[in-house]
C-alpha cells in the first residue's frame, strides 16, 4: 500500500470487503487504541480488555460486508466493542465472577509520581482516582458506555445514539445520571457535595 488513497478508509472498507487482511490490518492500525482504551474502561481487566479488544476486529473483519456506511466506520466499531463488554458483564454476573474492587485496583498500572510533588497531594490525587474508578465500574452497563463514548471519546449526542441503538433523548438523560453518580462519588474531594 503506497498512495495516499489507498489508506482512505472508503477504500480499506471496500478491499476488506473481498478479505484484503492487509487493508484490515490498517483499519486496526487506526482505530485499536481508541477502542481498546473505550474497552479497558468498560471491563476493567486488562487481559479482558485485551480480549475483547480482538474480539471487536475479528468479529468487524467477519462482518465487513454487513457495515452498510450509514455511521462512521468508528461508530460501528464501538458499537461492536459496547456490545461485547455488556456481554461479557452479563456473562460474568450469571457466574458470579464479579471482580472485587481490590482485584481492579490491583491490576491498575501505576505510574511513579514526581518526588518534588507533595506526598499529601499525591496520596488524596490517587485517593480521588480509586474514587473516580470505582464509581465508573459500579455503573450500570447503561450509564457506563454513554460517559466513556462522550467524555473520553468525544462523540456527540447523535454518534452515541447510532453506536449504542439508544434515542437521542435517552442518551443525554443517562449521560445526566452517569454524572450525576460521578458527582456523588466526588463529593468527599470537591468541597464535600457543592457543584462540580
């Protein structure tokens, strides 16, 4: 692949229609950080967002030919991707295999601090963190994707609607819940309750 046309995303859909797994591969290449980190929010497990992550283009690929080009390209691979995780929650729910908060906190990467920072500041920054991350997983699997898809993603009302096959009007009444339960589990370290 060498012109610049041949990386326009029109044609990488039309040769990944006839199984061009090159032209996929590019199609990956654009968007899995984008959809792996929408993941990782969604299920909290590395490995599983991991896993998903692959499901999500190994199913797109499979199903190439059924994307009519209505939405985005992107949309409909997170709208894939939100299917997945909400099945993958249900199934793990039927199980019981529920992952406990400390397990998450657990497997979260952490990041060595500035030694010049104040330890104080530090210790109520990653307090407020745990706060911030804790509060997105207990969300309902119909808040959760609105936030991410909005704040993280940055799709309007409209792109999350297509994504998730939800009204218009129900989008923005749960991105109104979702941080309505952000604000709540953020009162403690915004001045105990006032406005965000």
């Amino acid at each position: 692949m060498t012109g610049g046309s041949e990386y326009d995303e029109t044609h990488l859909i039309r040769r990944c229609r006839e199984q061009d797994t090159e032209a996929f591969r590019w199609l990956i290449l654009r968007y899995q950080s984008r959809i792996y980190n929408f993941v990782r929010r969604m299920v909290s497990d590395i490995d599983d967002a991991e896993d998903v992550t692959q499901e999500v283009f190994v199913k797109a690929f499979r199903n190439i030919r059924h994307y009519d080009g209505r939405a985005a390209l992107v949309t409909w691979l997170f709208k894939i991707a939100a299917n997945l995780c909400v099945d993958r929650a249900r199934r793990r729910k039927r199980r019981g295999d529920a992952v406990s908060l400390d397990e998450r906190l657990a497997s979260a990467t952490l990041v060595p601090a500035d030694p010049r920072w104040n330890p104080e500041g530090l210790a109520v920054a990653s307090e407020m963190r745990a706060a911030l991350d804790a509060a997105i997983n207990a969300m309902s699997d119909k808040l959760k994707p609105v936030l991410l898809l909005h704040d993280l993603e940055g799709m309007d009302y409209q792109q999350i609607a297509d994504t998730l096959g939800i009204p218009l009007g129900t989008v923005k009444s749960r991105l109104f819940l979702a941080r309505g339960h952000l604000q709540a589990a953020l009162a403690p370290f915004v001045g105990g309750g006032n406005e965000l």
